[in-house]
C-alpha cells in the first residue's frame, strides 16, 4: 500500500477509511439512516471523503440521511449536498 492507497473497513454502524499511517475518516450511524458522528482527518479534508462516506451509508440504510444535533454549518452544508438530488 502506497501513500495514495487506502481501504475501507466496514463494522457494525461504522465505515473507516484508512490508508497505512492513519485512519483518514470515519462516520457512525444507525439503521435509521441518522449520522452520529463524522470525521475526517484535517489532512485529507475537502478531497471527497466526508461525501463518499455518507454515500456508504446512504446505499446501507437506504434512508434519507440526517444528522444528530449538533450540526455544524459545514455538517449541514454537507448534508445538503448528499440528500439533493444530482
């Protein structure tokens, strides 16, 4: 696994990306769809991660997505972006 690389691990309620030094994010939620709890590495943030993990659970859950409170305004700016349409 090279810099660039990274992997996707999957556990009860979490997606986890991560590539050989460092966990690169992580979201938590529930079969409701609700998101308890995002992360993304400030070192790989505004690359995509935070959106291709909610996209996970979006496919999992097949809910609407929404996040517990609090929601920051980059949270809901972020939600936003998944739950509109393309």
């Amino acid at each position: 696994m090279n810099s660039l690389d990274y992997e996707l691990v999957e556990s009860e309620g979490v997606f986890t990306y991560k590539n050989l030094n460092t966990t690169i994010g992580f979201v938590r939620f529930n079969k409701a769809g609700e998101i308890e709890y995002i992360f993304v590495n400030p070192i790989f943030r505004k690359k995509g991660f935070a959106k291709k993990l909610l996209q996970l659970v979006l496919k999992k859950t097949e809910k609407k997505l929404v996040f517990q409170e609090p929601i920051s305004p980059l949270g809901f700016k972020l939600l936003q972006s998944i739950n509109s349409p393309n």
